[in-house]
C-alpha cells in the first residue's frame, strides 16, 4: 500500500495545493504532518505575532482536515529526524511538500530530497506561493533582476499561461490509524501574557478567513484600491499579506479571482485590478531577490553600503524605544507604530515613513528595524520585510535613493490630511485642528493649552529635529556615493 507524507509548512490550506493534490492522486493513505522545530540555528525565528496567527492557522486547518475525515499530525524536533522516524514506521513510500524560498529552507530541503530519495522514499515539491518561481525569469543576459519595473514587465508576459487554482478536495484519504501527534498547546506558541486583543479583533486567520478576506476586498475595496490604496486613514487595502505569507490563500487564487472580478467592468475597476495585482508583483519581486540574492537578509545588497556608518548619531537605547513604542513626538510615526503594537500590521505607506525616520533621520541600521518588524507584524515574511527595509534605507534592489528622505510632516499632510488616522492611534492630539496635526511643536503654545496639549507631558516632544539630522544624514551619503 502507498504511503505519502504531505509536509505542511506555510502552505496551511487545502484549496490549490498541489502537494496534497499530488497526494490524493497517487497514494491510498496520507498523513498531513506539520513540524514544529524552533530550536533551528536560523538567524529569523518567528516572531511573537507570527506565533499567534500560526497557532490560529494550524487550529483552523486541523479542523479542516477533519472535516473530511483525516487529521493533522503535529511533531516537533529536528526536521530530518522527525521524518525519517515517521517513514521507517509507517511505511511512507511518498513524501511531498510545497518549496519555500528562505535561504536556509532552500538549503536544508535540497538535503533533505537527497537523502530520502536515496533510501528508495520518492520525494517531489512544488511551487504554491508564488506565481512565477525565481529561477523561471532572468534578464536578456540571463541574470536575475534587479530592478522591479523590467522584471515586473516580464512576468506580465508570463501571467496568461499561469495554471487555473487545483480545486479544494472532495474527500480526503485517512492517515495511518493510532499515528500520534502532539496537541496544538504543547506548541506554545500563543504569548504567555495577554496582550493579543487588537489581534484578535480584526483578524481571521486560517484559509476561511483568507477567502472571506479576499471576497470583502473584491467586492467593497477592489473599484476605489487606486484612489484609497495611499491613505492609512481608509481601510483601502486588501489585507492579504499575512494569509499569503501563511499559505492561507495562493497568489494563483488571488489572479484567477482579479480576472474573474473585473470582467466586463469598467475601466477603472480593470485599473484597480492592475494596480493591485502590481502589489503581488512587488511581493514575487522581493522573492526572486532572496533567492537570487540570499546574503540579502543580513547584509545590503548594494555594496557601498557595507562601509557606510549607520552609527554617526550617538543612538541609545532609550531613542529606539521611544521609535518602537510610539513615542517619538512626530504624530504619523508614532501613529503607525502605535497600530502595529496593536493590531500586528501598518499600513504601507506608514512602513516607509517610519522606516524613513528611523534609518535615515536617526541613523539606526536598517536591521534594527526589521527585526523590530519581523517581532510584532503578523505578515513578517523575510523576502518582503528585507525588500522593504532595504529600499526604503536606500542599499537595496530599485531602492528609493538613500538622499529621498522622508519628510513626516508633508507625507501627514498628504496623506491624512485631515487627520484621522493621527487621532485614531493617538487620542492625545484628538483636539488640535487638522492643519496642526502634524507637527504639534510648531504650534503657538496658547492654542496648544486651549486644546488641552501640554507637549512633554500629555504627548512627547520631537525626539529629533528633522532639518539638522537629513542635513547630516546626506553628508554621510556623500562620503560613499
């Protein structure tokens, strides 16, 4: 009798997985196993936020599976191990998995294909989370890119021959019978103190959740995504990411849905549709990078920036906190990293603002922030948040040249203009006219007291002038240009 493993990793879904699709077709009994192994010598642990949606996600794909009659089997320890017990005693014929594109996971599943094919165990994997896999699209001089427009042209070229999403199963095979498995809660991975409330109120994590998010988004957002996408004050985006990053939902859905939900619309529904899908495109991007490029996560991809000192302001401790916690004095900064503390997620535009600020006005290493990042979003994903922070920092592929620096007052302006999303995260400005709301120091200290603001006590002064640190941080620049 064939025996198959379907390894889960961040592919916690049943609908468009091809190694469980595999599965089905080719074996009599499946065991859909996860593998929890945080002791890994990895430098990227999953952070506490990821930890509390993968508990959520592997609860809401346990009852999935046993909705139709199989179960997921939980291990725990080192990967190689784990397997090879489970295949000596149960027989295991068949192992599939879907890839992932992690430096090391790369690395490590090569070994693994290797070793359990060479004891007579056929192995196969498969590409489930990107549309396009890094080693498909290459320049005209075969390179891999490095610049998102070229690369994004290219795959546009690709995406109608791109496979429809493999249908959810009717039916599952059952796994072996009496095969254990740890309990989810002996995982740990919920926080032992409770502070995941804001989590827990906007957040449905698991493949359910993924396709009512994606539903909400095509029907309520999709038309107005060009016009909403910039404004953190508006829920205008799709709050897909960390679905994607789990698996919950695959980019190949995602596309099928945009044609399906755009056809015979009108043009601007077709425009919101192609500038979301330019979204997934940056998300393929950041991707292709980390496998190309896999030094990328700890070290910057453009060169001249391994001399350059992030180090010329005296940083303390006390200033990183005061970034991390929302306590800067500078209202959309401390705004964004008040709803991440929150809420496990930030608006992209606010990410950049804040990134911005950090690197650039504070001159802390870009790493310090994504590590940050990487600890409370609950869409960390390395390929993304190395991107992000390296574009942003100006050392990285198609980065914003380290000399844009962002002003956090004319971005307020131009994008919260009236406020709203200051107010939201920081109650303690909700009586400050909206032209003021941005920059609360530059304000007559008589209309500060009439609206109940005493800066330094119920809201903090700016812990930085804004004017004198880009002024420094461009003559660094200059040095190394």
């Amino acid at each position: 009798m064939t025996c198959a493993i379907v390894w889960f990793r961040r592919d916690l879904r049943l609908t468009d997985n091809p190694a469980l699709a595999t599965a089905l077709q080719s074996c009599r009994t499946i065991i859909p196993l996860y593998i929890h192994h945080p002791d890994d010598k990895t430098p990227w642990q999953p952070g506490a936020a990821s930890r509390w949606w993968l508990h959520h996600s592997l609860y809401n794909l346990s009852q999935a599976l046993r909705q139709q009659s199989s179960r997921l089997v939980i291990e725990r320890g080192e990967v190689n191990v784990v397997l090879r017990r489970l295949i000596n005693k149960h027989n295991v014929t068949h192992l599939f998995w879907n890839r992932l594109y992690d430096p090391w996971i790369v690395e490590r599943d090569h070994v693994i294909q290797q070793a359990f094919q060479s004891a007579g165990v056929h192995c196969q994997c498969f590409n489930a989370s990107l549309l396009i896999e890094p080693w498909k699209i290459t320049t005209r001089s075969d390179l891999p890119f490095r610049v998102f427009t070229p690369f994004w042209n290219r795959c546009q070229q690709l995406l109608a021959s791109i496979d429809h999403p493999i249908p959810r199963p009717d039916a599952l095979l059952p796994p072996p019978k009496g095969i254990a498995s740890l309990t989810l809660e002996s995982l740990g991975l919920l926080p032992a103190h409770t502070w995941d409330e804001g989590l827990t109120s906007i957040w449905h994590p698991g493949e359910t959740g993924a396709l009512n998010q994606l539903r909400r988004f095509l029907d309520t957002r999709l038309t107005q995504y060009i016009t909403d996408r910039e404004i953190p004050g508006r829920a205008g985006t799709s709050r897909l990411s960390p679905h994607l990053h789990f698996g919950e939902i695959g980019p190949r859905q995602i596309l099928h849905a945009l044609g399906a939900a755009t056809m015979g619309s009108a043009d601007h529904g077709n425009d919101s549709a192609r500038g979301y899908l330019r979204e997934l495109g940056w998300r393929e991007f950041a991707h292709h990078l980390i496998y190309h490029f896999p030094e990328t996560h700890h070290s910057p991809l453009n060169p001249n920036f391994h001399h350059f000192p992030w180090s010329w302001r005296d940083e303390s401790a006390e200033t990183l906190s005061a970034w991390q916690y929302g306590e800067t004095g500078i209202p959309i900064v401390d705004a964004g990293m008040r709803e991440l503390r929150h809420t496990g997620w930030m608006h992209n535009r606010v990410r950049m603002i804040v990134a911005s600020l950090l690197t650039k006005n504070l001159g802390f290493h870009w790493l310090e922030g994504a590590r940050w990042f990487w600890n409370t979003l609950v869409d960390a994903n390395l390929a993304n948040n190395t991107l992000g922070w390296q574009w942003t920092a100006g050392c990285g592929a198609d980065a914003a040249p380290f000399f844009r620096i962002f002003n956090p007052i004319r971005q307020g302006k131009r994008f919260d203009p009236k406020g709203d999303y200051v107010r939201r995260w920081i109650p303690e400005l909700a009586t400050i006219p909206d032209k003021h709301v941005h920059a609360p120091w530059l304000v007559d200290k008589r209309l500060l007291i009439n609206s109940g603001i005493e800066l330094g006590k119920s809201y903090p002064q700016p812990i930085i002038d804004l004017k004198s640190s880009r002024q420094q941080a461009l003559s660094h620049w200059h040095r190394i240009k």
